[in-house]
C-alpha cells in the first residue's frame, strides 16, 4: 500500500526582517552641527548617532574654501571609520566647499543643507519678495547658497550678509545676553530695515541664537536648513520598530568645551561628558 506523503505542514509565519537602525554621523566645526542633530533625534530617536565637532580648528569661517574642503573630508572619512551609515552634513561652510555632488561620493547616502532647503523652497507657494541669508564670511563668500536660492526663487530678492561675530559669541564658554543681544541686532536690523521678510539660517550654529533673534524681531519668518535636511533624510528611512529604544549617541570633538557639553546636553537631553571622546581628525591649522 502506498502511502501519500505529501508534506502538508505549514512553516509558522516568519515576522518580516527588521531592517538595522542606521547610524547618522554629522560634522562641523564645533556646537552648531548639534541643531542638525538634534532636528534628526528629535524626529528619529532610536538611530544612532556619531558625531565630530572640529572645535580646535573653529571658527570655519573665516578659512579657505580649499582649506574647508580639507577638513570637510577628513571629517567625513573619520565618520566613515566609526561606522557612518549615512552621512547627514553639519556645517554649511563645509557645504559650500564640497558641493552636493562631492558629498555624496563618499559612498554611503548624503544629505546636505543647501539642496534639502532648496528642495523644501521649490514646494512653497507664497515666496517672499525679499529673503535674508545670514551666514559665515566662507559660505557667503563662495556665493553657493545665493545661486542655488537663486535658481529656486528667481523672483525673490536674496540679501547675502556675513555675522563673523556670532559662531564665537555661540561657542563662548560664558553666554552674555547683552553681547548676543547686540550682535543679533546688529546684523539683522539693517535687513528688517530694507523690507526682509525671511531669514535662512546659512549657518547651522545661528539658529541657537534664534530665541534672541524672536526677541528682537518677533515678526521675522526664521527657515532653519537644519530641519529641512532633517525632514528629508527621515523620510527616507525604513519606520521604526515598534518601542524601539532609543540609539546610541557617540560624540567626538577636537577641543570639547563647556559650550560643547552644555549644548549636547540641552539638545539630547543626555548627559554628554561620558558621551564625548576627544579626537583630533585635523592637526590644528592657523
Ligand atoms: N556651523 C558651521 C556652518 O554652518 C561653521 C561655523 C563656523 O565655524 O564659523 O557654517
């Protein structure tokens, strides 16, 4: 008698592959790469995060786009080595030297500040007429962000301004007031003045200084890169598992500062020393 020994036990259901949580690295000069961060956790707190502030070598500033661009890869390769699934960029400055096309040959996915905020402009409905980019003396310098504005917004009147005096005032170990109040004013005054309506951060330390800004200029519109960038790179990541616990924040700076605790802690509501490994990725240069 032949039997029929067809296999008619049915595998238990497999539960889908959970996909890895990425790791996000950001770079700059020193704090302001935090509010890029911060953006990026404050939507996606269960990825992880390494991140490296060039302290010893800030303000960027004032360098060389050449020099910049140096950095911007060190950095870039330093974040590589720790793991760096996608790299997500911290620092217009560094931007404007390497450009999105640079960035993103690095091999792993890059997200930049000019393009996600240019990106986010294209979709909006009601462009001011006239736009103020307050940045650094480098990223102004090299016209970057003004062009790609331009070819966004070519109706808008785009109004470049340099503030050297604000990465000092936000990386001093002793926060005034009275100082940040006054530089505040100082730069912007004169673009409420002219009839500006918008401020883009075109740098990613000013929009620490943005409760100070609101202060003075209640009725400014402030659009921060930071978010933009933050909102395009969650968007493109796989969802989150359900109560994922929350990622792993590795911080590494050349110089780290009370300024650098204080604001990693304020920004990842974690307590940074033990966090934080002092690194020197670029030997300091003048
Ligand atoms: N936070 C950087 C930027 O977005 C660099 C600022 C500086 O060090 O001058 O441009």
């Amino acid at each position: 008698m032949s039997t029929d020994h067809t296999n008619t036990i049915t595998e238990p259901a497999q539960p889908a592959p959970e996909q890895a949580v990425p790791t996000i690295g950001v770079f700059d000069s020193g704090i302001g790469g935090f509010t890029v961060a911060g953006a990026i956790l404050n939507r996606r707190p269960d990825v992880n995060l390494v991140y490296f502030g060039d302290t010893l070598n800030m303000p960027y500033g004032g360098r060389s786009l050449e020099q910049l661009a140096r950095f911007a890869r060190n950095s870039i390769e330093f974040l590589l080595a720790q793991g760096m699934d996608i790299l997500a960029v911290g620092c217009n400055a560094s931007n404007s030297a390497l450009g999105q096309g640079e960035l993103k040959s690095f091999g792993v996915p890059a997200y930049d500040l000019v393009s996600s905020t240019v990106e986010h402009l294209r979709s909006i409905t009601a462009p001011p007429a006239k736009l103020g980019l307050v940045a650094t003396q480098a990223a102004i310098r090299s016209g970057y962000w003004e062009r790609k504005l331009i070819e966004v917004l070519p109706e808008t009147q785009i109004i470049p301004v340099a503030a050297p005096e604000f990465v000092p005032l936000i990386e001093a170990a002793q926060q005034s007031d009275r100082a940040n109040l006054a530089a505040v004013e100082k730069h912007l005054k004169p673009l409420v003045d002219d009839g500006v309506t918008v401020i883009v951060h075109g740098c990613t330390h000013y929009p620490l200084l943005q409760p100070y800004m609101e202060q003075l200029f209640p009725d400014l519109a402030y659009l921060d890169p930071a978010v933009c960038l933050a909102e395009k790179l969650v968007g493109s990541i796989a969802p989150p598992r359900t109560a994922a616990p929350r990622g792993a924040i590795r911080l590494f700076s050349s110089l780290p500062s009370s300024a650098f605790y204080g604001t990693a802690e304020r920004v990842f509501g974690r307590p940074a020393r033990n966090l934080t490994k002092m690194y020197i990725v670029n030997p300091h240069e003048d």
